[in-house]
C-alpha cells in the first residue's frame, strides 16, 4: 500500500451526532439522547464514537469503538456497539429462548418463529436473550443469520 | 532455572519461591463493571455451574476454575476479562478518577487499560499507546468487547511519545517476564543479565518520557512481571536520577522533582523494593516500591513503583 493510502485511511474526520443518531432512529426508534454523550468520526466507511472529551493533538490508530460500517447499503451496526447503544432501541428487536441464543452465538443462521421476530422488517436487528444483547443479526424472512465476529462465537457443541 | 539463583539474597523463604515456579497458575477474570453489576454476574457463574472463588482483595477480581475461561460466554459478552491476578494491582495503584487524562503508554493487550477505563466509568479520556500494529488489534477487539468507550489507540515508540500533560500515566514496561513462568515454563530459560539490561535502556526511556508527559502533582505508576533488579529498581532510580540532571544543564527550564510513594494493597502481601543491588547503592526510597513474588499470594510475580511527579 502507498504511503498516500495509509495516511489517507487514518483520517479521522468529526461527524455531527444528530447524523448519526439520525440513521439509528430511522432503523431501531432510538432516541437522538443516547448519543448526546458522545463524539463521532469517520473514517474510511466506518464510523466510530468516544465519551465526549477533548482530543488532544495526535496522530491515532483508533478513537473509541467502531460503530457503524457503511461500505454496503444498509448500514451496518457493529456488535460491538449494538450492546452500548441497542438497550435503547425500539424496534428491528428479536428476542431468542436458550437454546436459539446459543446457536445464534456459534455464528450460525435459524428459522426464527413470528413471536421472537415481532414486527421485523427484513435488515440488521438487535438480538437479545433475557433482556440482554447478544449482538447484531441479518433478519430476512423468518430467517435469522448471526453477524457475530468469529473470535467471539461460542464453540460449537461436540466439536 | 538456575537464573533464579542470583535473587536468593532478595526473595524471603527462597525454598517456596522455587518450590511454586513449576506449580501452574489458575485462571483468573475481572468482572467488566462497566457492562454488568457484580452480583449478577455471580449469579449467571452460578447457575452456569462454572465455579470460581473471589479474590480476598480486590471484589472485582475472581480465580475461574475451567479449562478455556475464554470461551465462556461471560467472556465473549464482554462481562468478564481473562487477566491475571496481579495484573489488576496497576492501575489501582494507579487509581484514575472518572473525568482524568490518563495515558497508558505501553498497553497491548488492554487488561489494564479496560480495568483503567471501567475506574472511570467510561468518562474522561485514556489514552492506549502501542507501537506493535500486530497487538493493536488485540487492544482494540479487548477495548470493544469490554465496551470501553473513553479509549483512544495511539501508535508511536513510548519514548518518543510527543506530547501531553496527564493526570496519571501508566508504564506497564516490556520485560523478561520472570513472574510469568507458572502460566508458561520457558520464560526462565530465555532470561538471562545481559538481557536485562538490554531492556532496562528501553525501560528508562518509557520512564522518562513518561515523567515528562505528566503534570505537576500527577502520578506516573512503573510495573513490570519480573524480578531482575535490572529492569525494576535500577530502572527508577535512573530515570529519576536523569530527569533531575537534565534540569541541572537546562537552566531555562523549571527543575523537575518525583518521589515514590509507598505501594500498598491491603489483603495482599509485598515485599519493599530493594535499595542495594549488587554492591550498587539505588538510594533508600525504592524501599517504597513493592514486590510481589508467586509464593507470599499464590500468584504471579510482579514489581510496582508509584511515582509523584512534584
């Protein structure tokens, strides 16, 4: 890679949060507050947050968490970030028993049932087991893809 | 093993302190406060059956007794982090407060860092400085699993890190590792004087500029997992011999002083620094720092200086 492309890939460019929340709002009716504690950046086609604070004068590799992918239509939400901000959403939400949360944490794809995916339209949603976020799913017709990152999967039973 | 013979005047009960290098070292895990309460996720091991014990000293800190503690859903939720027991002393004795600058400046793969930034609620700014872009990518997949979000990763050489003024720094410094032996035998084989001292113009360089990086009144915390003086005292008491000689030649300049402060963990058992090593005087204060060895706790081993910058 030229030296050109890798300076242009490590910049950091400030977004304003009202886009950002924007764009969730219109996909998970989460309200413009909870992201009223933090700053935004864009970089490449990826967006990222930190706790709004002063950023001193450096060169960085990273600030705060990857949020967003935005390389494909729809955007994509990292898992990473579902589980900070997801708690608010309000809908794209699917609620899995024990048994689907485990095959849904190994990675795997499953027919989810009507009940757990109440109201879905077909996109990026928000995964829960007992109240609590397991991270982000591709819902399409009943069917439920997991979009968990490989190093953070469950290991399979029997494997 | 035999490295280890030329600590046998330093180390108390030198028969255990050899006895416990090839006795394995349980697993561990810090539970990640800034994504679930305490007791809920006791709850969750229980009913999981996975079984643990709490640290006496530190509530957040448990021993895990399974086989990959990694793979457990805890883990990969973000709940808990796998880190070793001593690991966790730095940055309590570190002790950031929510809002505080703080500078981590060697900090792949994120232990401390992500304990630093759950101490401060996710609020004020740390700053994860790791030159090794392969272990930047640990330090952030750790940063982003644990949901720190007061984290940003900066790249440069610590000793050239350019600048700052922060309320705490941290220098969890390269080392030979000594103390990790009973998480991987091996590690004495590789260990050796020359090797020491090698790392210690490393060490006092981070040191250095760390001091230089921090305010008036701030804290810098000096931790390392080994035992060589070489690479622990010697290393203090250079670099805060050097940073008073530099305000000796530079007149322009504010004299910079620092002093060590006495590191304490109630419920675990130090040893004082050492102020002698080899017939070379390192000055009394570094009585001040602590030792911890694998046989007085039943852990690791680990060296802990905390210094105030006046």
């Amino acid at each position: 890679m030229s030296q050109r492309s890798s300076r242009v890939r490590n910049v950091f460019l400030p977004l304003e949060p009202a886009a950002v929340a924007e764009l969730w709002d219109s996909r998970f009716g989460i309200p413009a507050e909870a992201f009223s504690g933090y700053r935004f950046f864009k970089k490449a086609n990826s967006i990222w947050a930190i706790s709004d604070v002063e950023l001193p004068r450096l060169s960085y590799e990273a600030i705060g968490m990857r949020i967003m992918n935005c390389k494909d239509r729809p955007w994509k939400p990292t898992t990473a970030a579902l589980q900070v901000f997801g708690k608010y959403a309000a809908r794209n939400l699917v609620h899995l028993d024990a048994d689907s949360a485990r095959i849904f944490l190994e990675g795997k794809s499953q027919e989810v049932g009507e009940a757990a995916a109440m109201e879905c339209e077909p996109g990026y949603v928000v995964v829960f087991y007992r109240g609590e976020i397991l991270g982000c799913g591709l819902y399409s017709h009943g069917l439920l893809v997991s979009q968990i990152p490989k190093e953070r999967r469950l290991a399979s039973r029997g494997e | 093993m035999d490295f280890l013979d030329r600590y046998r005047d330093i180390v108390p009960d030198w028969e255990a302190f050899r006895a416990i290098q090839s006795r394995p070292l349980y697993s561990s895990a810090r539970i990640n406060t800034l994504k679930i309460e305490r007791e809920v996720l006791l709850e969750r091991l229980t009913e999981e059956a996975v079984p643990y014990r709490r640290f006496d000293w530190y509530p957040l800190g448990l021993k895990i007794d399974v086989e990959s503690p990694g793979k457990l859903v805890e883990n990969l939720l973000g709940h808990i982090h796998i880190q070793e027991e001593l690991s966790m002393v730095p940055p309590l004795v570190l002790g950031p407060i929510p809002g505080e600058n703080i500078l981590d400046l060697c900090a792949s793969p994120g232990s401390k860092t992500t304990q630093i930034s759950a101490m401060m609620e996710n609020r004020g700014l740390v700053i994860a400085n790791e030159p090794s872009l392969a272990r930047v990518a640990a330090l952030r997949s750790n940063c982003e699993r644990l949901g720190a979000m007061n984290v940003a990763i900066t790249r440069y050489d610590g000793r050239n890190f350019p600048r700052g003024s922060f309320d705490r720094v941290l220098v969890d410094a390269p080392c030979s590792a000594e103390g990790r032996e009973r998480r991987g035998p091996g590690v004495l084989e590789r260990s050796n004087c020359k090797r020491s001292l090698d790392l210690s113009v490393l060490q006092i360089g981070l040191l250095k500029n760390a001091l230089r990086l921090t305010k008036p009144g701030g804290v810098v915390v000096y931790s390392t997992c080994t035992y060589a003086p070489e690479e622990n005292e010697m290393v203090v008491s250079a670099a805060l011999n050097e940073i008073a000689k530099t305000n000796e030649s530079d007149e322009a300049e504010e004299p910079t002083k620092a002093h060590l402060e006495r590191v304490v963990i109630p419920g675990l058992q130090e040893c004082p620094g050492i102020s002698e090593w080899n017939g070379r005087d390192l000055g009394r204060e570094m009585s001040l720092s602590a030792r911890y060895y694998p046989h007085m706790n039943d852990t690791g081993g680990f060296f802990v200086a905390k210094i105030i910058k006046s």
